[in-house]
C-alpha cells in the first residue's frame, strides 16, 4: 500500500501502513535503523544540490533521517497534519515551537494548567525574552475572549490538563482567537483515536510521545505536527538550530513499532481507567475523582463530541480530609506505598499502571502559590491506567484501601 491509496483509510490501516514503504535497498519491510551522523555524497556537485535543496537527499542526521523521516510521515497521517517534525523530548518539541513562533512584543495565552516543565518554559523563560504571558483557564472561552490583545499570537493548552483532568473546546478556542492567532495544543493526554485538534480547527499539536505514542515506556521523545510552512520553520530553527533537541534513530524505530498498536493500545487504556473512576466513586474515603469520561464529569459531553466517547487513561482523585486520623496527603502516602501492582512514577500511558502525586512530583516545580491557584492540592494523586486487567488494578487499590 502506498501513500496515495491510503485517503480515506481508516485510523488503524493509517497508524500501520503511513510512512512505511519497503526498504529500497533490500525491501526490509520494518523501517532500517540509519545510525549515522553523516551521509556521504556521490560528488561535490551532488553534495552543493543536496545542500542547496534543488536535489533531495540527507546530509547530517541532525538535519535529517531516514528513520526520523518515516516516524514524522507516519505521525502527520495519525494526526492528520501536512507535516510533522520528531524532537528529543516532549519538551524539546513543545520549547521549538515556542522559540520558532514567538518574538520579543508577542503575547502568549497560556492554559492555567499545564505540565509543570512547561509551565515553567512559558511562564518564566519566555517573559525573559520580552514575551508577555497571560495564564487563562481555556475552559473557559469567554475568560480566553477576554484575555486577547492586539499583540496575541498564540493560544497554548493541554486538554485533558495535567493532573486536573479539564477539557477544552478545541473548536471553540479557535472560534474566538480568529485566524491570526495560532492555537496549539499539547495532546499527550488524548492522543489519536481519542482526539485530533487539527480536524478541531487547531493551528499545531504538540506531543510527549514519550507516553502513549510510543507506548513501551522505553522512550523520552516528541512531535509537532502542522502546517507544512509551520513545520519547516521549526524542524529548521528550533529543533534543528536553537534546541537541537532531535530524535535519536533508535528510538525512532522504537516509536513507529509502538505507533503500530496505538489505536489498541488506547482504547484499553480508556477503557481501564474508566473503570477505576467508576470504582473510586464508590470508595467512601474518595472526596472527588476528576476524570472526564464519568457521567458525573462536566466535560462528559465533550468527551462524546471532542474525544470520540473514549475519554483518556488518566484520571486524578482527592482523598477526604481526614481519613481514620490521616490527614488527605498522608493517606495518600499511605495509600501509594501500599498499592503491589501500580508502580509510584511519573509518565503515563505505559503499559503497565503508574501512579504518582503531582505536588511533590510532576508539579514539584510550580511553586505553591501557582499550584493553588491552578488547583493542584496536596492531596491530589494522579493514575494513569495501563494495559493489565481492570480487575486486577481494582483488586490492588482494594487492598491498599484496606490498610488506611
Ligand atoms: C502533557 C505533557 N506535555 C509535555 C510533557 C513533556 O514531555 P517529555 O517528558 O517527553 O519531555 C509531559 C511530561 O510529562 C506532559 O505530561
């Protein structure tokens, strides 16, 4: 199958066959491994044309890969953009587009509740260099109306937030920041099957695809995808030049085998973590559980229109106040170090169970006034579900439950 005949194949048939052709140099059906630095040139002419773009061709892995060329084709068709561009890091991808797209003057939207790494690029590096910053909650459109100045250029959210589990109308913010302000949105949290911004009216996507797109938990890596012109500018100044935060060849391999079974893998995932919403609502000792997929969720419409009825595998809850004498945080400890099967650490979307606590964790960095302000208590505790029987993951919270 190539890529002409894949229009109008469905997600699975696009998330196997897009960005994969055979092997022209002995019809390897897996994509090669090219693990070099540099590419020989059959000549200096052949060398200035490559250079000069009028000949196509690699030159320094830096700039490009063969490997690293297969994954972006394979993810622009999964998220349905022109283009994409793979980066070294979640970050790496997210600070490229920032240092790419932005100038001294500009005024960036920020959503209220974003990763804590990223909060800390937006919030405090880019004011350094004369971008003003305005953190909004993009719940919210008439807040995001309101926010916007004549110097707007961007809107940036995550939506599922991280750990707040809050969704966004992709559609509606485009609708209200009009065609001059791109809108970008961090989707590691619903990637494809569940949500694709760009069809939402979003200008770029951005991922950690460190987590479900990869999917092993073997990876640190991200993408951007876009506009073919959008992607050029970043792939060439802020993944290539600024940040040189490239994705390495090994891993891109790691990653489009991971791609392969993404639809599957996160239908699973979605599927688990509902689940263990449903059961944690019913956990006496459970003041809130924030997962947008539950009936009780406010985004649970948005979830049918926006997420494809699937929701996320990633859910937050909130001990009670005082648990048997435990104060919520110290239950929450409790609760952690007595779960056999989830393992306490950061990430998510792997396959198996992981569980962490974002104050003193993945939001560690924010300081406590900020963490207040976005909502982010103490006794917040996050979950990303894995792939194990359902069964089995509430079975062990049962368990640990019992010991508080
Ligand atoms: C929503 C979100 N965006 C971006 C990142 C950063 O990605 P990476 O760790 O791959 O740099 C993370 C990391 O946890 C994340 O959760």
């Amino acid at each position: 199958m190539n890529e002409t005949n894949l229009e109008g194949a469905g997600f699975m048939t696009r998330a196997i066959h897009a960005g994969q052709e055979p092997d022209q140099a002995f019809g390897a059906l897996a994509v090669p491994i090219y693990q070099t630095s540099t590419f020989c040139f059959d000549s200096v002419e052949d060398g200035m044309a490559k250079f000069d773009g009028t000949k196509d061709g690699y030159v320094y892995s830096r700039g490009g890969n063969p490997t690293r060329r297969a994954l972006e084709l394979k993810m622009a068709a999964i998220e349905g953009g022109e283009d994409c561009v793979a980066a070294g890091s979640g970050m790496g991808a997210i600070s490229s587009v920032l240092l790419t797209l932005l100038a001294a003057g500009d005024h960036v939207i920020v959503g209220d509740c974003v990763y804590g790494c990223t909060n800390v690029v937006i919030r405090d590096v880019l004011p350094k260099f004369g971008i003003e910053v305005t953190p909004v909650d993009t719940a919210d459109l008439d807040a995001v109306a309101a926010a916007i100045r004549p110097n707007t250029k961007m809107v940036y959210f995550e939506t599922p937030t991280n750990p707040l589990m809050k969704v966004t109308d992709i559609a509606g913010v485009k609708r209200v920041a009009g065609e001059n302000i791109r809108v970008v949105v961090d989707n590691t949290f619903a990637p494809p099957p569940v949500q694709r911004p760009l069809a939402c009216g979003a200008d770029i996507v951005v991922h950690s695809v460190t987590k479900y797109l990869n999917g092993h938990g073997d990876v640190i890596a991200g993408v951007v995808v876009g506009t073919a012109d959008d992607i050029a500018q970043i792939r060439n100044i802020g993944v290539t030049k600024v940040s040189g935060a490239i994705c390495a060849p090994f891993d891109a391999f790691l990653i489009i085998r991971g791609l392969q079974t993404l639809g599957m893998r996160v239908e699973r995932h979605c599927a688990n973590a509902l689940a263990v919403a449903r059961y944690l609502e019913s956990v006496p000792c459970v003041k809130r559980v924030l997962y947008p997929g539950l009936e009780s969720s406010p985004y649970h419409e948005l979830v049918k229109t926006q997420m494809n009825g699937l929701g996320t595998g990633i859910l937050s809850f909130e001990l009670a106040d005082n648990v048997n004498g435990l104060s919520g945080f110290e239950a929450g400890k409790k609760l952690l170090n007595a779960l056999r099967l989830s393992h306490i650490a950061v990430s998510l979307g792997d396959p198996a169970s992981l569980i962490q606590h974002p104050a003193s964790m993945t939001h560690h960095n924010v300081s406590p006034e900020v963490r207040a302000e976005m909502g982010i208590t103490d006794g917040l505790i996050r979950f990303s579900a894995g792939l194990e029987d359902a069964e089995d993951i509430i079975a062990d919270f049962k368990q640990a439950f019992a010991t508080l």
